[in-house]
C-alpha cells in the first residue's frame, strides 16, 4: 500500500479497489476451486465405471458366467496344441523315415542299373579284346 499521503476519501476509495481486486481474486480461485472439484468429480466417476468393467472383464475371463471361463479355454486350445504338435512331429519322423528309404531304394536301383551297365561294357571289352586275339592268332598262323 502507498504511504498515507492522500486525504480520506482517496483513502478509502484506493481501500475500496484492493477489497474489490481482493474480491476478484476470490471469485477466481473459488471458480478455480470449484473447477477442480468438478474435475476431481468427473475423474472419479470415470475411476468408478473403469473399476466396474474391469471387474466385469475379469469375471468373464475367469468365470464366463455359465460357460467355460476363458481362460480354460484357452489352457484347453493350448493343451490341443500340443497335442497336435507331438503329433505332427511324429508324422515327420514317418515321412523322414519314408523318404530316406524311398532314397535309398533308388539309389540301389541306379547303382544297380549302373552296375549292370558296366557289367556289359566290361562284357563287351572282353568279347572285342576275345576277338582281336583271335583275329591276331589267327593272322598270326596264316603268315608263318
């Protein structure tokens, strides 16, 4: 506040201005007060209907009114999962076991037909190399 300088009436009339400022200033911050409580408010009822579909959420999953709850069938598609699985890897094993058979008798059969193929070059060698020594005895009998 400025120094009392001023008569009375200035004196009353600058009081009149803080009290009416002071009284502005309340208004404000009761209005402030008033917001927050009104926000305190929304935020709790807001709070109140999250809690109650939460526990809603958590019954179905848990209880599944009636039903079975969620989470038994889930731990149910799981366990069939599994089962599936072991199945499919012994499937797997067949087929690995099959095609390592099929494998195998084919290359028996191409080692087979290999085999047999030099069998009759070597067949045919010895006959060519047969006949040529003929041929040459013979030659060789009929010059002297």
């Amino acid at each position: 506040m400025p120094p009392l300088k001023h008569n009375n009436g200035d004196i009353y009339d600058e009081l009149e201005r803080d009290i009416e400022a002071t009284s502005d200033q309340v208004k404000d911050l009761l209005k402030e007060i008033q917001d927050g409580h009104v926000s305190f408010a929304e935020l709790k009822l807001h709070l109140k209907v999250l809690s109650e579909i939460v526990t809603e959420l958590s019954s179905i999953l848990r209880d599944s009114k009636g039903g079975q709850s969620l989470l038994t069938r889930v731990a149910l598609i799981e366990q069939k999962i599994d089962a599936s699985n072991k199945g499919l890897d012994k499937i797997e094993k067949i087929l690995e076991k099959h095609i390592d058979e099929e494998d195998r008798d084919n290359n028996l059969e191409k080692n087979a037909k290999n085999l047999g193929k030099w069998q009759i070059r070597v067949a045919l060698l010895s006959g060519a190399f047969g006949l040529i020594a003929s041929i040459i005895a013979l030659a060789s009998r009929f010059i002297r």
